[in-house]
C-alpha cells in the first residue's frame, strides 16, 4: 500500500468535469510533481487531496484512511501557496507559531518548535522581524516555516516559487530538496515549470484536461514521453 492514494478521482463543477479519473500513488517520503498547463486541474486535485473541497468521484487516502472521512483536525497535512498571506502586525516568530498557538500548544513548546524551523530555513536570525522587513524570498520561506511547524505527514505546494524572480526561484527549489532529503516528509508539489519538475521529483505526473497522461520518474518521463504532448510539455529531445 502506497502512502498517498489516489483512486479514479473524479471532480466536477456543476456540469464541467475538471479531473477525469485519477490515478495515482506516492510512497512514503516520496516527492510527486504535478506538471501541466494552467487550468489542466493541478489546483484543484490538491485541494482534493488536501481534503479541502468535496470529492466527485473515487477517493483519495492517507495512509489507508478515505480524507474525506477525516475531520479537518485529523489530516495531518500543510499547504503552502503561491500567494501567502503572513499577519503584518506578527513578528516572524509569532507569525511561524501561530498555528500551534491556536492547537493549544504551550509556549514553551511553541518556541522549541519554532527554534528548530528557524534553524532548518536559516532564518533564525529573521524571528524578530516584521514581515514588511523582509525580502519576497524571506516572507516565502516563512511561509514554509509555518507550515513546517507543524511537523505535517504531508506537505503540498502549489506553484510556491511562481511569485519569485529566476536566482531566488533556483535557491530556494534547492533549498526545498534539502529540507525533503532533511525531513522525509511525503510531499506534492504543483508546477508549471520542467525545470523544477525534474530536479525535484522523485515521480512526475503530466496532466492535461483533467487526464493523466504519464506518470513515470524523471528520466522514464523526459526520456520515453507516451505522447507528443507529454514530450512537447517537458521538453524532451526529439
Ligand atoms: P490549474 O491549477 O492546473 O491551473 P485548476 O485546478 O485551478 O487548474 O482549474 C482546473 C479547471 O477547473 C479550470 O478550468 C478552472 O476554471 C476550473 N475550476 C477550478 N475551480 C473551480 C470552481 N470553484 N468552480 C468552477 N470551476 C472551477
Ligand atoms: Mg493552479
């Protein structure tokens, strides 16, 4: 049994079906991306997968458990966007706390759990800041750190670097890599970029229209596309 399952998942909007019978698996501590052009479904499979929106057809499961039978408090899983929000007034330390806060978490353990995200995003000297004195990598990775407080089975990204220029998207994609190979953690990352799918993925999804077109590693994808759109998509050589 796979980690994360995904089983002939179906989403439709009133009439529109956006995904069209998913398959899917990841393995524990596996890194899938999905690739695919804008409005090919990314999004809305991970709002599926994060249980955040209800389910059409077929199920996704965590760890043998339907997501969609778990209270929201039970879904051990972060989400980190490309548009991310941090409370202006909040220094970065209360900002990377703040989801523990609300759990109940005592303040002695919020501040040894946010000492150890600190450290891992190198960003310990940053905890005293607002986030208006932050650069746009700085407030990404804060982003990260709170969603990385959490200590989550399963981290999804949509499209994290899209809002970032090309050198700091290039860092922090390798700093991202190092926090998995660090942590372990099982995570699905969205993109529209190839570059990223391959230097990050330990598999890669293509979809296209709400379909899966492949789903292979890295090399099996680029190397043997099964079509001329999976090939033109990721840039195959020809
Ligand atoms: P991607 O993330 O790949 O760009 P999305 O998952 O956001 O694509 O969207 C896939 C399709 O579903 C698009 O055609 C989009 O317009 C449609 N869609 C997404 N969310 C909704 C919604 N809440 N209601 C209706 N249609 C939606
Ligand atoms: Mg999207």
């Amino acid at each position: 049994m796979a980690f994360l399952e995904i089983d002939r998942l179906v989403k439709r909007f009133g009439a529109t079906e956006v995904l069209k019978g998913i398959d899917l698996s990841v393995e524990e501590g596996g890194f899938l991306v999905l690739v695919g052009p804008s409005g090919c479904g990314k999004s809305t499979l991970l709002s599926m997968i994060a249980g955040l929106d209800t389910i059409s057809d077929g199920e996704v499961r965590i760890n043998g458990r339907r997501v969609n039978e778990l209270h929201p408090s039970q879904r051990d899983i972060a989400m980190v966007f490309q548009s991310y929000a941090l409370y202006p007034n909040m220094t970065v330390a209360e900002n990377i706390a703040f989801g523990l806060e609300m759990r109940g978490v005592p303040k002695a353990e919020r501040e040894v759990a946010v000492a150890k995200v600190a450290e891992t995003l190198q960003m310990g000297h940053l905890l005293k800041r607002k986030p208006s004195q932050l650069s746009g990598g700085q407030r990404q990775r804060v982003a990260m750190g709170r969603a990385l407080v959490r200590d989550p089975q399963v981290f999804l990204f949509d499209e994290p670097l899209s809002n970032l220029d090309a050198k700091l998207r290039v860092d922090m994609r390798t700093e991202i890599k190092r926090l998995h190979q660090r942590m372990g953690t099982t995570i699905v990352y969205v993109t529209h970029d190839q570059i990223e799918a391959m230097t990050l993925a330990t598999k890669i999804a293509v979809l296209k229209d709400g379909v899966l077109q492949q789903f292979g590693t890295p090399a099996e994808v680029y190397n043997n596309p099964v079509n001329v759109f999976v090939a033109d998509f990721m840039g195959s050589p020809s």
